[in-house]
C-alpha cells in the first residue's frame, strides 16, 4: 500500500472499534466528536504534507526495511541528516497545526525499542528485533499511526513497580502463555492513542530483577480487547461543543491526551519486543526519552513560531507594533524560540550509530533541549500575554459580539488600529489564549513541563552524561594543579 492520504486516515480511524469515554460516557464515533475532531486533524495533517511535492523530501523517507517511500513519521533513523529531518518535520507540524500533532511518539518508540531488542537478542539469544522488523514493516507497508504507551500511573513515588500496593499501578504481565502474554495495567497522558491505530507498549522507568513482570514492551491495536480509553479534560474543551469557531482560537487543530487502562490484554508472541530481561528497561526508557526530548526542540518551537507571530499580529491590531518595548518583546521571543531549535538539531547533528545500526541522539544535549523546553515556552507565553493585553482573557463571546444589543458596543469598545477589523483583533487575542491558557496549552505549556519526563529526569540524566570528572581535570591541568 502507499502513502494514505489525510482522508484515507480519518476513514481507517473511522473504522477502528475504539472503546473511548469522555464525560462519563462512551463516544460512539471519536473522530466525528467535536472535542475530539481538531486532535485527529493535527495528525491527518502529518498524511497531508506527506502528499505535498514541495514538503516531500521532509515528510518522506525510503524504508531501510524495504527500500520503500514511507512517511517519515515511521522511519529509521539512518544518519545525523535524517535525525535533523526529524527535528524539521517537527517544526513543520507545529508551524501547521499550532498544536500537537501526536504522531511522534511512535517515531520515537520505533527508533528506542529498534536498537533495544538488537541488544537484548545478542545478550539473550531472544527473538524480539525480528519481532519488530516485522512488525514495523506492517505499519510502514500500512502508513499506520502508531502511539507510544511509556508513563504508568506509578502510585506511590517512592516504592518500585512490585512494591506498590496495587500491583497493577506498574502495567505487568499477570499471565505467560504458550501463545504470547497477558497484560493488565495503565498509561497515563496518551498521547494521540485515540487517532492511532497501533500502540507500541514500553516500560517506564529501570527496573531490578524483582520487577521481572514489569519489564514488558509490546505492540497491540488501540482496538484489542481490554483496551479501554478515559480522555483527559482540556482548558476549554466544551467550547467546542458552543458551535462559535471565533471563540476557540484555533477551531481546526489541537491535541489529545488519554488514560490507557489495559484489562488483560492478550499480546501474541511475535508482537512482544522485551519480557523479563529486566536490564534493558532502562536502557529502553532512557533511548525513548532522549528521541522525545530532541522531538521537543521541533514542535515546540514550530508552535512557538505561531504564538510569536500571534503576538506580533496583536501588536499590530493594538497599534502599538512600532513601541520599542514590543519590539524587543518580539526580539526576545524569537531568541528564546531559536534556542530550542539550536538544541534539537544540535543533538542530532551529534548523532551517532548504534549497534543495531539506526541513529540515535546526543544524549546530553537532547536533554539540555528538553530541560530548556520546560523553562522558555513558559517565558514566550508570558511575553505574549504581556504583548496581547488583558482582553484577552476578558473579550465577549462570539454570541454578544454578534448580538444586536451588546454587539454594536463590543464593535466600539473593542476597536484598537484604525485598518483592522474588531473581529480580527478578537480572532488574533482567542489564538493567543487557546496556545497559553486553552486546548493548546496543555501541549505548549504544560507539556513542556512534565512531557518526555519532568525537569528532575533530564537534570539526572544531564549529571550522568556531563563529565564532571573530566571537566575538573581540565581546570587543574590549566591551574597546574597535581594529584
Ligand atoms: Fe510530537 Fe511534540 Fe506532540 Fe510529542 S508533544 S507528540 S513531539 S507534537
Ligand atoms: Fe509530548
């Protein structure tokens, strides 16, 4: 099959037997719900581009498995230009959307658990990287949107995966069969899991040899029996159920996160990539957190781009773009924006091979990215809210400024520069919100922070990977300090 178009995706999503709840109810068709539409058309946009002749050599790549134009979103990585491409795409997408576009997360997955199984197979004698050979031929053959399943719920912080009172708050492999494995558990903040229709399954943090049950990666369809998906509440979703895109910000575009609860999902042998060999679940978790923090130097800055220009726009509709202040404002920005972009692409212009052959990141430096990522989206958003001024937070809703009483006076009050439209200053200050404080913030803001791991995890792994040793022989070589 070739590349689906952004059509054929929504249809085959259309198709899946997703078992989704929001609001306390099941949503019978996802991709039809207006809450949850924007989010699938983030990911559709990732087909769209794809077809794009002028987007092609971003979008695309030729499969080393099968020497076959796939979407790059399922590629192997196969050197430092593919890793930068990567970052590009990304930027692309945030650019696009404004928003999340969910489809990392199985790139990411792909290229972690690529080189984890070549590693566990040459140490165990396992079968699991022509496991997921297999299987990623299967979806790139199907240009699949495939999800990435890492965060467990964790329950008590302190305690490892088998210590937990409830067993089950580390998802773990409850029954071993002939035929494959049975597993229970949860992953929380999913991710696009309701516009994916594949799920690659992994562990969340290293494990000890007690915690052999939890040391499982896999790959199952979002719609396998058991799966079942609670979707998580955004800063003001239900507008749009009020039918006003003038009050969404960005009606046509968004994100979705889910909690995954897994009730005994049956995984057949060869969709199983790790299973009890519980040394490479670190190995595994720190690959898969180190291609999504070099991810985060892409789409944060692609949407970092949009909410830059948002409040460039605001400037203008407010006539103050000529003030000095907002020019720096805007200068500032810019330089916080770029910086995580030096980031992204600096991690993957230090790529190097691994073992079984695919490109993995700087480690160091991609954590650097991500630890910038949870800081300066924070700072860019609040120089945007400095730029935007406080209507946008007290603006009235498309209703009273259509109204023909409060309408006339939202016309006159809320007029700024003499060429622009009321309706255009309100439509540049409600993008504004949704990418700082509404449906967007929760991938520009929030995720940021805590998405590819909290600051803590890339403070830890920048302490492991910066070389103190090294450094302080350098200074007392210079200072002719010796030992
Ligand atoms: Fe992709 Fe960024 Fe969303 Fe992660 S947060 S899935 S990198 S767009
Ligand atoms: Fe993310």
């Amino acid at each position: 099959m070739a590349l689906m178009t952004g059509e054929e995706y929504v249809e085959s999503i259309r198709k899946l037997n997703l078992n989704v709840y929001m609001f306390g109810k099941k949503i019978a068709c996802p991709a039809d719900h207006p809450i949850l539409r924007p989010s699938l058309n983030s990911v559709k946009a990732t087909y769209d581009l794809a077809q794009d002749p002028q987007y092609e050599d971003l979008m695309t790549a030729t499969s080393s498995l099968t020497g076959k134009k796939i979407n790059r979103f399922l590629h192997i990585h196969q050197s430092t230009k593919d890793l930068m491409d990567k970052v590009k795409m990304q930027r692309l997408l945030g650019q696009q959307t404004g928003a999340c576009f969910q489809r990392c997360v199985g790139m990411d997955a792909f290229n972690a658990v690529f080189s984890t199984t070549f590693e566990t197979d040459q140490k165990y004698g396992s079968s699991y990287h022509k496991n997921f050979i297999e299987y990623a031929k299967y979806c790139q053959e199907n240009d699949l949107t495939v999800d990435g399943a890492m965060t467990d719920p964790k329950g008590d912080r302190g305690l490892a995966p088998h210590a937990q009172e409830d067993p089950d708050l580390y998802l773990r492999v409850v029954e071993r069969r002939e035929d494959g494995i049975v597993v229970r558990g949860a992953k929380a903040h999913q991710t696009g899991a309701i516009n994916s229709q594949e799920m690659i399954v992994m562990p969340t943090v290293s494990m000890k040899p007690e915690d052999k049950d939890y040391a499982v990666a896999f790959a199952v369809p979002t719609d396998a029996e058991g799966i079942l998906m609670i979707i998580g509440r955004q800063s003001c979703d239900t507008r749009k159920m009020e039918g006003s895109e003038l009050d969404v910000g960005n009606s046509e575009f968004g994100g979705v996160e889910a909690l995954v609860v897994f009730n005994d999902v049956f995984v057949p042998n060869e969709r199983i990539f790790l299973n009890g060999e519980t040394e490479y679940a670190g190995v595994l978790v720190e690959r898969f957190a180190g291609y999504h923090r070099q991810s985060y130097g892409g789409c944060k800055a692609g949407v970092g781009d949009v909410l830059i220009g948002a409040a460039a726009v605001a400037a203008d509709c407010n006539g103050c773009a000529k003030a000095s202040h907002i020019k720096d404002k805007l200068i500032e920005m810019t330089h916080l924006n770029e910086s995580l972009y030096c980031c992204g692409i600096a991690c993957s212009a230090e790529g190097k091979p691994t073992e079984a052959g695919n490109y993995m990141i700087d480690l160091l430096l991609a954590n650097v990215c991500k630890q910038n990522v949870t800081r300066f989206p924070y700072e860019i958003s609040r120089l945007a809210e400095d730029i935007a001024g406080g209507i946008m937070v007290t603006a009235p809703s498309e209703a009273d400024f259509r109204d023909p009483v409060t309408g006339p006076y939202v016309e006159k009050y809320l007029k700024g520069a003499k060429d622009v439209s009321v309706e255009d200053r309100i439509r540049i200050l409600r993008l504004i919100e949704n990418l700082c404080l509404g449906t967007a913030a929760v991938g520009y803001r929030t995720e940021s922070l805590h998405g590819a791991g909290s600051p803590q995890a890339q403070r830890i792994m920048i302490s492991r990977q910066g070389d103190l040793p090294k450094k302080k022989e350098m200074a007392k070589k210079i200072a002719k300090i010796k030992d």
